[in-house]
C-alpha cells in the first residue's frame, strides 16, 4: 500500500544556483526568501513538523544546470530552525554539495536531503509516473471541488509566472490546474491553504 504523502515542487526561476550569490540576494529581486518560506509553511506545523511532505525546490538561475533540491522531513535527522537564515542555510548547504555535478546526476547532502541536476521538466515526468500532479493557477478548478488521490503534487513557482509553453507540456502529462480563488497569494501561503484543504480529510 503507498502512504499517502503530499509532494510540493517549488519552481523558482530566478534563485542562483550559487550559494553565495543566493545568500547575499535576500531580500533583492531574486528573492530566495521565498524558498525559506515555503519550506517552512511545507515541513512545520507548531512545536513539530508533517512526516507527509515532500518539498523539491528547483532553482533556476544558472549557467550550467538547475539544482533540484529534495527535502523529506521524515528522513532528515536533523530539521534545524525553521528562521529564514537556517532554512537557506540547508540550501546553501545542497547547493554547495553541488559543485562539480554533471547534467541529471544526484548526491546526497544529509539525511532526508539530495541535490539532483536535473531541470523542472525532467522531475515533473518522473513525478507524473505516479503522482496526481496539480499546477497551480487562479483560473483552475476550485480546490474546493477537487478530489485528491494518495500521491497528489502541487507545482508553484516563484514570483515568476510558469513560462506558457509549460502550461501545455503539463497539461500533456496528465496536470490539472488547480485555484486558490482570485487573489494572487505568494507560493508559500498557497502551501498553507492546500495543507489547510487535505488535512480536513
Ligand atoms: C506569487 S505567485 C506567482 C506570481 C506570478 N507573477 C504569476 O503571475 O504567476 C506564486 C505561485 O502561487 C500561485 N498562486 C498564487 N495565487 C494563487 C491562487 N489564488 N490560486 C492558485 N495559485 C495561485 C501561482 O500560480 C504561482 O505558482
């Protein structure tokens, strides 16, 4: 039987794959804070953490590869402060771990972490192999109305919208577009609401 668990993958396109550039960055136009703070509204819940979560966050500014980190809480023995500074702090830390990789090769960083070289792409077709993949969008269905299945996968991205042409290859690969009404929220309080929704079972 497959436990149920609830992926997010974090499409963030204008995150360096460069642990210094991406620390000395918050807070500028690239804005890798928003990778802390989905982390934190993904893995933390008050004085404890969801074993049910997997968080992959795809960092896109490059000039070789993008870096896809794969965060289990389960797995990980050691979850650290869930403050800005820790949390990009284990993404510097995988990124780092990174250096040297060739195209779609993986490494371990700790226990619970990876850091692939992999592109957005690439991690969406496995994760469509057996996950009920949703990207998110205001003009989807209504998360209200949506039925979900043991494996669903929650695609955001950053401030940057998700290129068009992505729209269709997800459609391709079996994605629904999913709504959080009409408001434009940030990627890691869609992150809240979705929890929000599956936890009333
Ligand atoms: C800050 S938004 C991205 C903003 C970007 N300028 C755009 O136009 O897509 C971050 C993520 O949250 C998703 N999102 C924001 N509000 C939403 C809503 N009300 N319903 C569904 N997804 C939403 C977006 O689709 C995106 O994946």
């Amino acid at each position: 039987m497959i436990e149920p668990m609830r992926t997010f993958v974090l499409r963030a396109r204008a995150a360096p794959v460069d642990s210094g550039k991406l620390l000395a960055s918050i807070g500028t136009d690239a804005h890798p804070e928003i990778l802390a703070h989905v982390l934190m509204n993904a893995i933390f819940v008050a004085q404890s953490h969801r074993d049910d979560v997997v968080v992959y966050l795809v960092l896109e500014s490059t000039a070789d590869y993008s870096r896809t980190l794969r965060f289990e809480p389960r797995a990980m023995h050691e979850l650290g402060g869930f403050d800005e500074r820790a949390l990009l702090a284990k993404v510097a830390k995988a990124l780092d771990t990174s250096r040297g990789m060739g195209k779609e090769e993986t490494r371990p960083v700790e226990p619970g972490v990876t850091v692939q070289t992999i592109s957005f792409e690439r991690l969406v077709q496995q994760l469509a192999v057996d996950h009920q993949l949703f990207v998110l969008d205001r003009k989807g269905t209504p998360i209200s109305v949506q039925t979900f299945a043991d494996q669903p996968c929650f695609l955001l991205t950053d401030h940057i919208p998700m290129p068009k042409k992505t729209f269709g290859s997800l459609e391709r690969l079996g994605a629904t577009k999913l709504s959080l009404g009409p408001r434009m929220l940030f990627a890691s309080q869609c992150v809240v609401l979705i929890h929000h929704a599956l936890d009333q079972g």
